[in-house]
C-alpha cells in the first residue's frame, strides 16, 4: 500500500511539473535569454552601429504580377535607424524608412505617394520609434532598449505556428496604441523569430440599418519572419528576413510580400553623417 500511494504521489508529479514550469516563466526571463541568444552582453555593448546588406523580392501574393527585385540595406547607431530599398519596379523604385532619434519618416517612393510598407509605417510611426521593424537586425532592437522607449512585456502563453513551438510575449508601447503586437521566440534558444501586429476596424454604418448588413470590419496583419540565423563577429544574426502584409475589408483581401536574403554584414563602421537624416532626399 505504501509503495502504491508513493507511485501515485510521482505520477501526480509528473503531470503538474510541466504546467508548474510553464507558470513560472516570467517576461523577464525570456528577455534575458533573448539577448543572451544575440551575444554576450560585452559583445553586445561593443556594437556602436551595425549594417546588414543583401537580396530583396517583392511580389503580390493575391494577385498575379510579376515580382520586383532588388537590393536592401539596414543601417543602425544607438537607437537611430535606416531601412532602404532600392528595386526594378517603374511603380515602387525605392523605399526609405528613417528614425533619426527624435523623428521618424517615411519617405515618398513616387511623387506625392508612399508605399504600402510607408503607409503602414506612418500610421504607426512606433514600429520605427520603438524599432520594432527588422528586430535584432538593428543595434535599435526594441528589446534591447526597452529602458529607452520604457515599453511594457506580457508573458502570454507557448504557441504553435506550423508545428513549432514559442515562447509568445506580448508589447505595450509607451502611450498604448490600436495595434495588438505580439512577439515569437524560439522554446529551446530563445532567438527572436517572429513578430505580428494586427488591428481589426468596426464596419461602416449605414443610413438605414439594412445597409449596415452590407459593411465589413477591416482586418489589417503584418508579419515579420526569420530564419537563417548565423554568427557576424560574435553576434548571432538571422540572415533571411519576410514581410507579409495583409488587409481584408469591404473591397476583398490583399496580401503583399517582402523577402530579404542578408549576405553582408559590418559593425562598427564611419558612417555618413547623413545617413540618418529624415530631410534627406
């Protein structure tokens, strides 16, 4: 009988020790772990700026038109930040993202017109501020300047997305916001994986209630994957880099895609001075 209830006492062990862990695990811990997955924190504090350069494709996934190619460079200083494309498209030839520490700008791709991308970055010029936009592909990462930009993390829950398991915390930008941000980190080394913001917008009203019928709410998706991941110098990188951005209402669903393939990478360079200045042209 002892022998009995001392098994059953261990299988109840067993079934609690997982859920037990999983409540301990704390925002604050995942963050740790997190940067440590980047570098050591010497390594890390030697990074004054840093530079990733390579491939992009961007296509229309919900429509049929052929892809625009190019090149795309991220520079990074402290929390000063640059994102630029240039690509063979007559339509969208260039794209120029900038934080210059105070500020930041989305800039025209053609005369008086943004991109989809300058779009969704001006109506939420956080993603730059707080340097959410490319992760740790910036020394800005949002995550390792959260005493700057004084965000808030929330320990959510492990998910799975395609069969694979993450550690998801959610991010409260200082001052609040419409866009519901979450933040996917790998279970087993904590790199930073995936990032997706989403906001959903009440249908329209009508003048008569059976026209209201006829509205739909806007549902608005970015999501920023990353793979690849490789050491640069001490500093472990994702080298491949998606955007996909989705918006579905009233006129149908339209999804569009970026993909970066990162191939140079430098730190610590002599910067132009102008790199960062969002009145540069």
């Amino acid at each position: 009988m002892k022998t009995f209830k001392l098994f059953a006492g261990l299988l109840l062990l067993a079934v609690f020790a997982v859920p037990a862990f999983a409540q301990k695990m704390k925002a604050e811990d995942v963050l740790a772990k997190h940067l440590d997955s980047i570098g050591t924190a010497e390594v890390r504090a030697s990074v004054r700026n840093q530079m990733a350069v390579g491939d992009v494709v961007f296509k229309f996934i919900s429509s049929k038109s052929q892809p625009a190619e190019g090149r795309v460079v991220m520079v990074s200083e402290g929390v000063k930040y640059f994102f630029g494309m240039n690509l063979n498209a007559a339509d969208y030839p260039t794209e120029r993202l900038v934080f210059d520490g105070k500020k930041s700008k989305a800039a025209f791709t053609l005369t008086n017109r943004r991109s989809i991308l300058g779009d969704f970055v001006t109506a939420n010029d956080l993603l730059l501020e707080d340097s959410l936009l490319g992760g740790t592909l910036s020394t800005s990462w949002a995550l390792a300047n959260l005493a700057t930009n004084k965000a808030k993390l929330s320990y959510e829950d492990i998910k799975e997305v395609d069969g694979k398991s993450y550690h998801v915390l959610g991010y409260s930008p200082k001052g609040g916001g419409d866009l519901t941000i979450r933040l996917f980190f790998d279970k087993d080394n904590f790199r930073h994986v995936r990032t997706e913001y989403k906001r959903t917008s009440s249908a329209g009203i009508g003048l008569r209630a059976e026209d209201s019928s006829r509205f739909r709410e806007t549902r608005l998706a970015l999501t920023e994957t990353f793979g690849d991941f490789k050491a640069e110098r001490g500093i472990t990188l994702p080298h491949t880099y998606t955007l996909n951005y989705t918006i579905s209402g009233q006129n149908g669903t339209s999804e569009v895609e970026w993909k970066f393939n990162f191939t140079q990478f430098a730190f610590n360079q002599a910067l132009d001075a102008k790199t960062f200045e969002t009145d540069a042209k």
